[in-house]
C-alpha cells in the first residue's frame, strides 16, 4: 500500500511539473510581445525557450514510455506550439549553391569587432576578398574601423564597393550601387548607434538600416570579475550572479528601446525596407519582434544549414545578427560562414526583386 502511495505521489509531481512546463513555455513564446520594463522575469522566458522546450521533449517521451497519452498530450501541444520559433533557430537543407547565378541583390551584415584592432590591415583585407567570393552588393559593418596602421580600410574597399555611407561611430554601409541619401540615429546614453542609406538599385530605392544595439554586459561583468580574482579579490557567487542579471536586465530595458526608436524610423519611410545589423538580443525577444515588425525574416524564409547561430565567442551559441526585408524583395537564400575573424559570424542573404 506504501509502495503504491509514493508512486502515485511521484506521478501527480511529475504531472504538475509537466503542466507548469507548458505554462511557462506558452509565456516565454508570448514574453517579447510586452516591453521589458516591469515585465523582465516574463522577458527572460524568451531566453529559456530552447531548454523549455528540450524538457518538454523529455516529458513527452516519459509519458508515452508510461502509456499516458492523454498526459503526453501536454507537452504535445506545447512543441507543436513552439515550431514557429524552431524555425527561427533551426532549417533543414543546405544551401543553394546556384543561389548567386539569380538575378536579385546580395546583402551582407558583419560585426566585425573592429577587425581586431590590427594594424597590417590583413584582416580587413580578408574579409574584403571574402565579400567578393560572396559576389555581395551591400554589406552592413558594425564595430568598424576605418584605419589599420597609417592606411585606411576604405581605400582599398571602394574598388569593389565604390558607394560608402559612414554612420555614427563604428557603423557603415558599404554599396556597388549609388546611394541617394542617408540618416544616422544615436541612441542617448551608449555608444551604440543605427543608420539607414537610401540605395538605387537599378533605378529601384531600398532604404538598408544597419542597427548595432545595446549590448548583454555579460562579458563584461564576467571579465570585471576574472580581474577582481587575478588581483586576490574574492569573488562571491551570489553577487557575481546578481551583478550578470543586473546587468543584463539593464541592457534588454535598453535595447528595447533603442528597437522603438528605429522601429519609429521605419514607419517613415516610403521605400521598401532591409533590415541588418546585430540586436544583441535573440528570436521572440521584444527587441526581435519590434524590429521584426511586419517584415519577413530572412532566414525563416530562406535559410539552410541547420542551427543558425551568429555569435561564436565564449560559450554563448546564439543567433543575435539578422537580415530582414519587405514584402517588396523575396528571399532566395540566407546562410552564414563560419569564419574566425570576429566574435561575431556574417550573415549572407540574396534577395530576389518581386
């Protein structure tokens, strides 16, 4: 009898884990629907979607091992739920090698961490040839630098890209079209900034935004703290874990509104939109969805290659760099190179004039 009691006991906890789950995965789908300030534990749901979503897995197979499938209809529901999101991380098929022999238009965004700050100028230079390889058009640099040494990177770049439009800071669209006008917006408070160029592209006007937002902190505070231990300064768990959620909830209230701001800008415009750039904030999140807006995201659409992840520094593997675009252009293909220049991975996408 004693037996038969824990077992129920074990079931009934495991159906409630299994039912508090589903809710707070339906929460963390709905998380970037509402800014962030006064909603950041709502917020960072979004964060934990991908392990919400592996625990429902799991306690969907344990359900149906024990043959409760009107339990497992639980987590069921709740992965059906979340396949929108997958596919903003993950698509099947590799990509299309015949891509770049369609007629359209190739746009590229790189945070390029200012090209490691060398001064031979080779690492501008390769990613130059790189951009060549790739037959881009447009490319989005965020974390610029114009100088290497006594050289300038811009030199050498106008033979290939002849248009330049220089945003505030560390920010630059480089264009092998003409580029008619241009705008650049500086968010108060950081040194993070966004612009758009207006670009004639056969005698049709694309307004390119190439937005660079607020950072995480995380490393940040991390490499505060591995200096505070190298100097013999103890370093509390409990307080470095507030000082990184500190830090990051500070930046996702800013980022969010950093996103409104060129979200407003958008609304503005009379030509159709392409939207690059890195967010520094993940799918589903606020600063996703505002900048999203009605846009398509270029890789949901488009994307090959499996798991789509654009940050490559330290452990972090996630997708924080985007391309989006208008109803007007239709996308063809989108991937990203793994090259080791940055901490960042370019992004690639060719886009197809309607």
């Amino acid at each position: 009898m004693g037996k038969l009691a824990v077992q129920k006991y074990f079931s009934f906890m495991m159906l409630i884990i299994t039912f508090l789950l589903m809710i707070f995965t339906f929460v963390g789908l709905f998380g970037g629907d509402v800014p962030p300030a006064g909603n950041t534990a709502r917020a960072m749901l979004v964060y934990a979607l991908p392990l919400l979503i592996i625990a429902n897995v799991v306690f969907l197979f344990y359900w149906l091992v024990l043959r409760r499938f009107h339990w497992a209809c639980m987590p069921l529901i709740t992965i059906l739920c979340c396949i929108p999101y997958m596919g903003t991380l993950y698509q099947f098929g590799s990509p299309d090698e015949k891509a770049d022999a369609k007629t359209g238009l190739k746009i590229a965004t790189y945070n390029v961490c200012s090209f490691g700050r060398e001064t031979s100028g080779f690492m501008a230079q390769d990613i130059l040839s790189e951009m060549k390889k790739q037959k881009v058009d447009i490319v989005c640099f965020q974390e610029y630098s114009d100088y290497a040494g006594d050289k300038k990177n811009s030199d050498s770049y106008k033979e290939y890209f002849p248009h330049m439009a220089v945003g505030q800071g560390d920010m630059v669209i480089y264009s092998r079209y003409p580029i008619v006008k241009t705008k650049n917006m500086k968010f108060e408070m950081t040194n993070n900034s966004a612009m758009w160029a207006e670009i004639n592209v056969n005698d049709n006007i694309y307004r390119v935004y190439n937005a660079h937002l607020e950072t995480t902190g995380i490393n940040g505070t991390l490499h505060r703290a591995a200096k505070q231990q190298i100097n013999g300064v103890e370093v509390q768990s409990n307080a470095l874990i507030n000082a990184l959620y500190g830090n990051y909830t500070v930046g996702m209230i800013a980022r969010s509104g950093q996103a409104n701001q060129v979200a407003m800008d958008m609304r503005e415009s009379e030509v159709p939109i392409i939207v690059c750039g890195d967010f520094n904030d993940v799918p589903y999140s606020y600063v996703y969805n505002t900048m999203l807006g009605d846009k398509i995201d270029g890789f949901k659409e488009c994307g090959s290659g499996g798991f789509m992840n654009t940050f490559r520094g330290g452990k972090k593997q996630v997708r924080i760099d985007y391309i989006f675009h208008d109803e007007a252009l239709e996308g063809v293909s989108y991937y990203k190179k793994e090259l080791s220049y940055s901490d960042h991975y370019p992004v690639f996408m060719r886009l197809a004039i309607k």
